[in-house]
C-alpha cells in the first residue's frame, strides 16, 4: 500500500554554521529528497554600490577590501585596474610584480579557507580547517609585513601600490615558497583519498559544463567542471603573460572536482610566486597620480581572475571626482545562479557540502 | 587575448539580418533597440563565428532621460567579447526582455537591477526583490532616490 506524503519545507540559515555567514535558503524536501531550493540572499546588504557613487575613486579603495574579505588584495587589484583603464594611468613595473605577488598569496589564503571549509561540512571537522589556518597565518604576516593590515588591506592605489615592501618581506616570502609545495602535499595526504570524503564528495553535486556556461560560472566552479578558463590566460592583465602555469581543470563537476581545483590551484600560484620573485625589478612603486582623479567621460570594465571567479567592476565616470555608477560583477553571487541545479535530487544532507563546494562569501555575495 | 569585436561590424551585420534593430555603434559598443533585444541577442549567441556563451555580466545605468543596461558578451570558444547596450526613455515602469531564457546567468543579476534600479524584465522567472525586502519603497540606485 502507498503512504501519501506530501512535500516538506525547511529553512537553513541565515544564523546556522555551515552557511558560511547569513546566507538563507529554502528547501522543499520529498522525505530525504531535495525537489526544491530557494536561496534568500540581502542579509549583509550594505548599499557599496550608492555609497562608492558619493566618494572619490580613491576613497572607494577600502570600500573592495569589503566585499570579499577573505581575498581583499584581488578586490583591490580588481578595482584600481578599472580605474586605471578609466583614466588610462601608466603602472611602474616594480608594482606590477608586486601586485601579482599580492594576488598569488591572497588566492593560496583564500583557497585554503575554501577548503578548509569544505572539509569541515564534509565532517572533518575543525581538523583540516586549522592545519590551513596555519598557513593563511604565515600569508597573513606578509600582508601585514608591507601594510600593517591582516583582513582589510588598502594596499594598492590607482597607479601602483601604497608603499614597497619592507626589507624583511622578501627573506620570508622566499622561506614561505619553499615551504607551501611540502604543506600542500599533506593536505594531500590527510585527505584526497580518504574514504569518506570520496564517498561524500564524489558524484554529488554535479555542474555539467553547457549549464556551468550557460550560468555564467566562474573560477573554480567553472574549471571543476571542465572549462579551461581563466582570466589571467584567456585575457591576461597587469603582467600576467610573462608567468608560465597551468590551469587545472576537473572532468565531472562535481564537489570532489572543485576541491581537487583549488588545492591544485595553489601549486600553481607557487610556481607564480617563485617566477615573480625572481624578476622583481627594482624601482618605482607608484606613478604620479593627483589625489582626486578626474578620469574622461566614459565607462571601463575592469576584470580579474580572483580566487572565486571573475571579480569585474563596471565604472562610468562623469569626468567628476566620484564614480557616476559603480557595479560589482561579483563571482560568489552569480556562480549561486547554479546552485539550485546542482542541488536538486540530492539528499539533505548533501546539500551543505553542495554549497560548501561553491566557496562563497556573504559580503561579497549582498554587498 | 580576449579580442574585443567592433561594435560597429558586428552592428552592421545585425542590421542587415534585422533592419531597424541598431540605435547607435562605436567601436566599443552597441546600442540595440529593446524591441529587438531578444532576436539580436539570439543572433550573437547561435551565430556560427560569433557564438557569445557566456554572458559576463548585465548592469544597468541611469541617465535621467533614459535607463541602459549593459550587457558583456563573452565567447569562450573564440575568446572574444562585445558590449551589447539597450535603452529605455523615460522613468515610469521602465521593462525591457529578459534574456534568462537564452543565459541563465542572467536570473539573479537580473533580479538585483530590478531591486536596486526599478528595471523590470519581462519573461524572468521569478522577479522579485534579491536584496531588499519585499514592500520597500524605491530603488536606491535610480539618481533620484537621494
């Protein structure tokens, strides 16, 4: 004899753990079954974009240390990049490695939360999480070596960089390179082939390809599901065409493959890192750029390959002091776009690995 | 390197296959009139050569007299990329197309400009408020709200 079910609603977030912040969703569950989700975003919604229209375009800089604050150099970069191709200001070479320096470290930090994360919705809890922490303390030393700052930086400026590196940065950035190859081989070791986490991870959650496209995925999402594409490649800004790497891709899409990405990532952000020590050049850090930039009429899109995905801003300028109109293309809102897709006949219970595998950030995410 | 196609090439072959469609070209972008959106957009995305994928990003602009959104077009099969503008005059109850059908991309981002810049779209799935709360009054990012 059938039993008459009918369809269950249940509410996760905003206040729970493993939404990585106040991210709300709703599921409608068929017993165990996810047939539903809705994702009710807004909660750390701060108005950046009206506020950035009101400020000058340097004092929007701290303004992107706010929104992904877990990668707030690539926010940074992001961002004097769109204005730079605004006002067409020239950047001396020694910043641009600097810069790359910068965004190569914030992208190992920043992966290295993701997954450490993702472990810990996948039951490894705390563990894996804090042998990450360790390094993203060793990460977060240097950034406070060259700006005093260790979560919200300010460090580049329209034209360059705040100020060069004190001499001590260099020494430990060379000890931090040589070390990171060994650290990732034991993230390696305790977990890629373990049991559980290939039983949790792999298969579950799958973005196919045309709909990762089609959803205007970026980042890790999108390369996990086997899209050779990145920014720093496919459309290379600062001095991105003169560093040899790779750009590792998974074949299924699923959450095991967007795991398997970044900690790969990270390796390749290390043989960055070492190239981009080698050629630093000695000079300059910052060209002459008045303190309030009047840039042309017109408007520049500015994109960079950030750890989540594509970090674009949108400026149009008036030819006044402040930004006319200031648009966050951010990566962790629009890779969203997929998670229903991904979730959908999944059981409950996968569905926070499904969103831990996603890697966002809530200020990023409702600015 | 993503290869940024001329705006007006590329406007000139959509005028020819839809006479009437194109408001205004540069090399930088184009300006596609609202009521053509739709096929023109279907043209840059199934158009062997051209083949536009990937929808970067859509944001919207006010200029008083007239709302734009911008549409970033991306083919990541060519890498190349195109700007692709549609206007609306006037400021009560501005609706243009909505493209979620041809880039689902375009779902929440949607969504946002109809929250913050009163743009709605007709066809979207679910248009409702993303950031705000239902019931709020206005849309911040319109010129006039403050």
């Amino acid at each position: 004899m059938a039993i008459k079910t009918e369809p269950f609603v249940i509410n996760i977030g905003p206040q729970h753990p493993s939404t990585h912040g106040v991210f709300r969703m709703r599921l409608t569950l068929d017993g165990e079954v996810i047939i539903d989700v809705e994702p009710i975003l807004g909660y750390l919604h701060r108005g950046i974009e009206k506020l950035a229209e009101g400020r000058t375009y340097t004092q929007n800089i701290p303004f992107t240390d706010r929104l992904d604050y877990l990668a707030s150099m690539s926010n940074n970069l992001a961002y004097v990049l769109a204005v730079e191709k605004l006002a067409g200001t020239p950047v001396p070479e020694r910043a641009e490695y600097l810069r790359v320096i910068m965004a190569e470290l914030q992208r190992i930090a920043s992966h290295l939360v993701g997954v450490g994360a993702f472990l810990n919705d996948c039951g490894a809890f705390m563990t894996p999480f804090l042998y990450m922490f360790r390094e993203r303390e060793k990460i977060l030393d240097l950034f406070e070596m060259v700006c005093g700052q260790r979560l919200t930086y300010n460090y580049m400026r329209v034209g360059g960089i705040s100020q060069d590196v004190p001499e001590e940065f260099l020494p430990a950035l060379k000890k931090f390179v040589l070390q990171m190859p060994g650290f990732i081989d034991e993230y390696d070791q305790l977990l890629a082939e373990n049991e559980i986490l290939l039983a949790r991870a792999k298969g579950v959650g799958i973005l196919p390809r045309e709909l990762a496209i089609n959803t205007s995925a970026s980042g890790p999402v999108l390369r996990a599901s086997g899209v050779k594409w990145d920014i720093r490649k496919a459309d290379p800004y600062s001095i991105y065409d003169r560093f040899e790497f790779d750009i590792p891709t998974g074949n299924f899409g699923d959450c095991y493959d967007r795991y398997r990405v970044r900690i790969q990532e990270m390796r390749q952000s290390v043989r960055i890192l070492k190239q981009a020590m080698e050629q630093l050049p000695q000079g300059e850090v910052r060209s002459d750029v008045p303190h309030l930039i009047r840039p042309p009429v017109g408007e520049a899109y500015g994109h960079i390959e950030a750890p989540k995905g594509e970090l674009g801003f949108y400026l149009v300028s008036d030819n006044s002091i402040a930004p006319y109109r200031f648009h966050i293309r951010a990566p962790t809102l629009i890779n969203l776009t997929a998670l229903r897709d991904m979730m959908i006949g999944w059981k409950v219970a996968d569905a926070i690995i499904i969103f831990g595998s996603i890697d966002i950030c809530l200020a990023e995410v409702d600015r | 390197m993503t290869v940024a196609l001329s705006g007006e090439e590329i406007a000139s072959q959509i005028e020819e296959h839809f006479p009437g469609s194109i408001a205004e070209s540069s090399q930088q972008s184009l300006v596609v009139d609202k009521e053509f959106l739709l096929v023109a957009a279907t043209y840059l995305k199934t158009t062997p050569g051209l083949d536009f994928d990937y929808l970067t990003s859509i944001t919207a602009v006010d200029y008083y007299d007239y709302f734009e959104v911008i549409y970033q077009l991306t083919s990541l099969q060519h890498n190349h990329s195109l700007v692709v503008k549609t206007r609306y005059y006037g400021r009560d109850n501005p609706t243009l197309p909505s493209v979620v059908g041809l880039w689902q991309g375009a779902d929440f981002q949607e969504r946002e400009i109809y929250d913050l810049m009163g743009v709605s779209f007709e066809g979207h799935p679910n248009l409702k408020r993303i950031f705000l709360w239902e019931g709020f009054k206005g849309h911040p990012l319109r010129k006039d709200y403050l």
